[in-house]
C-alpha cells in the first residue's frame, strides 16, 4: 500500500470511530430508558382496568411492590376490594 492509501485508510478508520461509539451508546441508553411496560410488563393503566373488569367500582389506590400492583377498589355497592394484578403478564393474583 503506498502512503496516500494508508492515510485514506486512516483517516476512514478515525471518523468511522465515533459512528460505532453513537451507535452503541444508542443502543445502551435505549435499554435503559425502557420502563417496565415497555419490557413485556403492563402499566399501570392496564393493571387498573384489569382489576375493574374483576371488580366494578372506583380506584382509590394503587401501588406497586415488586412484580404486584395492589390496587384498592371501592365497589359500587360499597365495599372495599383489594385485587392484585401481576406487572409481569397482567394475570389476577388475588382478588377479595
């Protein structure tokens, strides 16, 4: 290789560089932006519909610990239900 081809092959090595570096630092804050509903789990949103499809009446509350949201429901004959909803498939965990 003479000279003016190695430092063309240089210098596309160099400025080619950065573009993989973006690339891959794309990719790392990509995953890690990504929430839960986002990697196969549901949101909060669905849990609470889910449980009211269960259990008719209003939310009063909603947590969640671990892999369970534990949502609080006033039903509208005036009992208050807990429904546990998993974050993971959205599956009824228990529901009285």
């Amino acid at each position: 290789m003479n000279n003016p081809q190695k430092f063309f092959l240089i210098i596309l090595l160099i400025a080619s560089l950065p573009i993989n570096v973006l690339a891959d630092w794309q990719n790392l804050t990509d995953n890690l932006y990504k929430t839960g509903s986002q990697q196969a789990e549901i949101s909060q949103r669905k849990a609470i519909t889910i449980a009211q499809q269960h259990i008719k009446g209003r939310v009063l509350d909603i947590r969640r610990s671990d892999d369970i949201y534990r949502i609080k429901i006033l039903s509208d004959q005036g009992s208050i239900h807990v429904v546990m909803v998993s974050a993971k498939d959205g599956t009824i965990k228990t529901g009285y």
